[in-house]
C-alpha cells in the first residue's frame, strides 16, 4: 500500500500541513514535532508526490526506462526504438539499470516517481507482482516489454513467445529431430508455468512426444549457464539431437560445451537461439535463431506509452509482432544413422 501524506499525520499525530511545514522546511515547527514526523516518513519510507507539491510546475517530458541489463545487445535494440520515437515527441530518456533484480526495480519506480517524469518502460525478462502493484497505485503511466507481461493486466509489447517456442519445436520436428532439449532462462519456479515451456510442450503433445524433464531446464542468462546446462545434456546416455535455447546468449554457450566435447554443430547436436542479436551472425557455425523485430518492439511500447500518458484508447493492451526463424548452420536434418 501506498503511504500518504494523509497516513504520515495520523501515525504523527499532527495535522497535514504541519507535515508539509516539516518536509518542505517552509515554517519552524517544534523539534518534538519534527522528529515525531520524520520518524514516521522514515518507518513508513513515505515518498512525497513531487506532483502535488508543486501543481504549477510543466509537465514532465522526460520518460523513465528500467532495463534489466543495459550491456544485453537486446535491450540496446530495443532502447533505439524507443529513443527514436521519445525523440520525435519531444520527450529525454532517464535510464536506469535494475540487473535484473525485483528491489532495484522497485527503487528505481519511487525514484522515477519522485522525479516527476511522465511514464515508464520496464524491460525486464520477469515481471512481478511487487512491481505491477506498485506502479498501478503510484497511477504512473507504465509499459512493459516482459516475457510474463501476457499473464498480467498489464500494458506490453513484445511477441507471442508461446507460439515462437511452438514453432522452434516444430521446425526441429519437421526436420526429424524427436529428441529436442530445452534451455530457458529463469522466469518461474515452476518452468511448466511458462509461455515458452508451454509451446514446447504442445509441439512435442502433438506428435505424440512426451516431454523429457531430464533434457528441459531453467538458468540464468549467461554464457557460462548455457555451458554448464548443454554439459548435462551431453552427459546423458540419450542425449538430445537438438536443442532449443531461450537466448542467444544461452545459445552461443551451448556451443562452446558441444565443441569442448568434440562433438559437431550442427552434426551432432542442432541448436537454435532467440531473438537473432549480431552475435549469431559472428559466431561460427553461424547460428539459426527466432528473429525479434527489437527495434520494433521498443517503437511500439513507447508509443504505447505516450498513448496512455495522453489518455488516449489503447484498442490491445498486449501488442505482439511478428517474428521469424532464421535459418543458419547450426541447425540441420537429424542423420538417419542417430
């Protein structure tokens, strides 16, 4: 729950201006009072609203974006589309940085409040419930760009990552593989909860496959992850053929662990990684991957966005674009001796 000024003089036992006098510094109150009030505000961690402080004050046009990690080429593609459209509008980017982490979030939302700015993007692979509350009771503008954002009543841009894991599946499927592992990044507790889990699942259910949690798992996003996940699954006496990997990243670690064990991409194991960032073109074999239109996606949240702080209708709450399997070396037929 939000604190109010309103709460901070109750629990104070003061009236409201004379809460206002204390952290505006405008009239002298007492010492008793002013450490009775800002004892309260420092239990409570009340944050003012910058907004009502000061009505006369223009509106923001700077527009808040939390990423989850600011070095990830995706979060640089999308950060170009929402800069070129925040540009065309008028409105400054003020970028913060959450490692991925739900309390830096959380900070960075007061923070952004305070600072009056207009709306917020957040980009994060997992969106939480802290987080979606909180920005719904502040009443600040917000949009995500989240894997889960289709699980809230939320306003988001991205793709249907359901579909897209389905279609991975699928491909592999058409392309003889029936023994195809799964490495995603860490989104849930309970990986059967996820879209991308969920694809998989109803690709396999409809060639009468059953999934194999020996070769599905969850990690974090990180070369090294990706490594140390492909290493158990070539340790398997039944390994998989293919393997679908839920980041490019988590990809190109896959495939340092495939060579390290002498074996041959796409010969011996196929992979494919998601989103298709530049580092799939430079990595040898070149990688097949899910092609995310990033730029796209970040223009179409910005614009979002700037909707809602217009109060303009927004016709889908969940805009998702298109996306495509790019077709590399790193994935081929299953050869008929395996």
């Amino acid at each position: 729950m939000v604190i109010t000024i309103k709460d901070v003089a109750r629990m104070a036992g003061v009236s409201v201006s004379t809460v206002s006098r204390v952290l505006n510094h405008s009239k002298p109150v007492s010492d008793e009072i002013r450490k009775r009030v800002e004892k309260v505000v420092e239990e409570t961690g009340y944050v003012p609203n910058p907004v009502a402080r000061s009505l006369v004050m223009k509106k923001s046009q700077c527009i808040g974006v939390i990423v989850s990690d600011v070095s990830k080429p995706r979060v640089g593609g999308y950060l170009n589309g929402i800069e070129e459209v925040a540009r065309m509008y008028d409105y400054d980017l003020f970028l913060c940085n959450s490692y991925g982490e739900v309390e830096r979030e959380i900070k960075f939302i007061h923070l952004l409040y305070t600072k009056q700015v207009a709306g917020i993007i957040i980009i994060s692979p997992r969106l939480t419930e802290k987080v979606v509350t909180l920005t719904a009771e502040l009443k600040i503008p917000t949009v995500f760009i989240s894997k889960n954002a289709m699980d809230y009543d939320v306003i988001s841009a991205g793709v249907d990552d359901r579909q897209a894991s389905y279609d991975i599946t699928k491909y592999f499927l058409e392309h003889g593989h029936t023994r195809i592992g799964l490495i995603q990044m860490k989104l849930s507790e309970d990986i059967e909860k996820t879209r991308m889990f969920e694809g998989y699942q109803n690709a396999l259910k409809e060639h009468g496959i059953a999934v194999d949690k020996m070769i599905v798992s969850q990690v974090k996003n990180t070369f090294e992850e990706g490594y140390c996940a492909m290493e158990k699954l070539l340790q398997l006496e039944n390994r998989p053929t293919a393997v679908f990997c839920c980041s490019d990243d988590l990809a190109v670690g896959a495939m340092g662990a495939v060579v390290d064990n002498g074996l041959s991409i796409p010969e011996d194991i196929s992979i494919v990684g998601y989103y298709d960032t530049e580092i799939c073109s430079w990595v040898r074999p070149r990688m097949t991957a899910v092609h995310h239109p990033l730029y796209d996606i970040g223009a179409s949240s910005a614009s979002l966005l700037l909707k809602k702080i217009e109060n303009k209708p927004i016709k889908e709450k969940h805009i998702q674009l298109p996306y495509e399997i790019i077709e590399r070396e790193t994935s081929n037929r299953l050869h008929q001796e395996k």
